[in-house]
C-alpha cells in the first residue's frame, strides 16, 4: 500500500514522466530496480521538507481520480440499464407512468433521509404532472427492511401505496412490520391480506428485481435517484424539492456518482452492494 502511494505521489508531484515510464501497464520492474526505487523516495520522503504536501496533494489528486473514475462507470452502467431503471411492471410508479421524464427512487423506508426526500419528491409532483416518480424498495438496513419493503410492495398492491408511504415519510418512528400492519390497517387492508402479499411470488419477484438492478449499476447508499428523460440519465446530488426542480428544467448540474454520502450508506457484509 505505502509504494503505490509513493508512485502517485510521484505523478502528483511533478515526477509524472519518469513515474508513468517505470509504472506503465507495459513495463515490468525488475526486483533491483523496485528496490532503487524505493530508496530514493525513502530518502526524498525522509529529507525533504516538501514531502508532506506532496504527499497530501498525491493522495487528493488520486481520490478525485478515483472519484471521477466511480462516477463514469456508474453513469455508463446506468445507461445500460435505462429501460430497466424505467419499467413501471417492475417499480411502484406515482404521477403519469407514460412520462418522458421519470425520477427513479431506490430507497430504504427506515433510512430518515429517504423520508425526508420522499416528502420533497411528493412536492416535486404535485407541480409536475407530465413526471413520474418510480419508487423501487432497496432494503440494505437488515432484515427488518427486507421485511417491511415486502410488505410495502404488498400494500401497492392493493393500491395504497400513496397513503401508506406518505404516512411512513411523515413518521420518526422506525418502521417495523407491526408498525406497517397498522398503517395497512388504517388504509382497510387486514393483515392477513398484507402477510399473504409479503410472501407472494410477485412481491419477492419484484424485491429481486430491485435487488439485481441496484447491484448492477453499483449503488452502495439510499436514497439514490436517477433522472432519466430523452437527454440523459444522472443521479441527482441536492434532493430538495428546489434543486429537483432546477434539475429537471436542465437549469442545474445536480448529478453525482453513486455511492456518495447522500445518504444511508449500505451495511456490511449480509446487505452491502
């Protein structure tokens, strides 16, 4: 790890040419000449005073590259994906689904910036009539939230959706199943009705979908949504109801590569993307 940050640290520090030369796909150093190598930047590091901030400048140039690099691959997956991202037999879609311009919204009912962005979004609608908002469950918060995004997906499809996710966005309290049974309740749908949906091929078809296409376009945090009209497909950076907008009538650049601290980040191991 320390040598690859002394190679960048050659790029970034003005040594871009010999370092592009000795650490180019083509070549192959030889034992003698790694260990060279590693004694002239050892002595460099060691006796001058410059070093730190090369050092410093090496690992910020290199994690904008990086950066940079994340965000094309996602946004090229993403336009593989286009039609998948925008098939409303897959998704639970709210606002006109034959749209040209649609807001794609993976998120999570138990991450609170997902409800805080669903109440924006809603906003967004209201003064949008020729947009739809395609709302597709990624639950990456354990297995409460694998539990309850079936049960939400059951809900839609009983046609409560709008109510009963308005009702979750508008809560601080963490949604567990119970707690989902009485907003279905509330809404004249039994919990046997609900428990039966939860479990259907359908819903967990669906919940697979969701699942496979989050994972192959690489997202890693909730909520993340992705605009997608004839122009262009992007993941939206800002979420309030402002910044959607300005996105919307292309007067703003609000895009980002996935995987930025938007939001929920993913859990490890048993639910990481």
């Amino acid at each position: 790890m320390r040598f690859h940050l002394i190679v960048i640290m050659f790029v970034a520090g003005g040594i871009g040419g010999l370092a592009s030369h000795f650490f180019s796909s083509s070549t192959e150093l030889s034992a003698g000449h790694t260990r060279k190598i590693r004694q002239v930047v050892h002595s460099f590091i060691k006796e001058s005073k410059e070093a730190p901030e090369l050092v410093a400048r090496a690992l910020q140039t290199y994690s904008l590259q990086q950066e940079e690099a994340h965000v094309r691959e996602t946004h090229a997956r993403m336009n593989a994906e286009r039609d998948r991202l925008s098939d409303s037999d897959t998704a639970i879609v709210m606002g006109d689904p034959d749209a040209q311009t649609k807001l794609i919204v993976f998120y999570d009912n138990n991450c609170p910036h997902c409800r805080t962005t669903d109440l924006q979004l809603r906003k967004v609608l209201e003064k949008n009539k020729d947009l739809a908002v395609v709302y597709r469950q990624y639950p990456i918060l354990g297995k409460r939230s694998e539990e309850v995004a079936a049960g939400i997906i059951a809900v839609a499809e009983h046609d409560k959706f709008p109510q009963v996710n308005h009702a979750i966005s508008q809560s601080d309290k963490p949604l567990t199943l119970e707690l989902l049974i009485e907003m279905a309740k509330a809404e004249g749908i039994t919990p046997q009705q609900l428990k039966d949906g939860m479990t259907s091929d359908e819903v967990q078809e669906l919940l697979k979908e969701n699942r496979e296409l989050g994972e192959k376009i690489g997202l890693q945090s909730t909520p993340t949504v992705i605009l997608v009209n004839e122009k262009e497909v992007k993941i939206l950076h800002d979420l309030d109801e402002e910044s959607v907008t300005k996105a919307l009538a292309g007067t703003e650049d609000g895009s980002q590569g996935a995987g930025e601290d938007s939001g929920q980040k993913t859990e490890e191991k048993s639910t990481n993307t």
